[in-house]
C-alpha cells in the first residue's frame, strides 16, 4: 500500500467525543470542551467520522492496542471519577443498550 495526504487533509484536536449509530454506520462526532463560565462547558464540534460496524470494531482493538501500549510507556492513564461514575467507561453493551448516543470526552 502507499499513502498519501489528500489536499485537505487536516489533523483535528478533540477532549470530547459523542458516539451514534444507525443500521447502516457508527459514527464519531468529534469536539472542543473549553469552559465558558465556572459551571458550563460550551462544546464546538469539529468533525464527524463514519465509519462501517466492520472497520468500527477493527478501530476499537487498534485504540485498545495502542492505549496499553501508552500506558507501557507513559504509565497508568487515570480516568476522572466523574466519567467513570457516568458509565463512560463502562460495559459498552450495557451503555449501548441505554440509548444509541454516548457522550464522552
């Protein structure tokens, strides 16, 4: 295979993230949290990726092989109590089951 960058391709910074499906593609819907006061975080959206069920799930083993391979090198990533109480990161199938978008960040 060769790669090669398309005219415009970009790199976007995202700390939050909002997952969605349908019958036919999962979607991704990327953005920027920044707070606009002391008690409210105003969310700019960047990008949406789409992907097939398919190439979803060969993404999420390449995020969890790269993610313990970070951790191998950087240390244990600690996930805010606050997500973690949400179940954010939880049973993906239990969270699933609850609505078709999850939030994130």
């Amino acid at each position: 295979m060769n790669f090669n960058k398309s005219a415009d391709f970009k790199t976007v910074y995202a700390n939050w993230v909002q997952t969605g499906f349908g019958p036919f593609d999962i979607s991704l819907l990327f953005g920027d949290a920044v707070p606009s006061d002391l008690a409210v975080f105003e969310v700019e959206h960047k990008v949406r990726v789409q992907l097939n069920p398919a190439e979803a799930k060969i993404l999420v083993a390449m995020l969890a092989e790269c993610v313990n391979n970070y951790e191998k090198v950087f240390g244990k990533i600690h996930i805010p109590v606050q997500l973690a109480q949400s179940g954010v990161t939880g049973n993906e199938e239990e969270n699933s089951k609850e609505s078709p978008n999850t939030e994130g960040v």
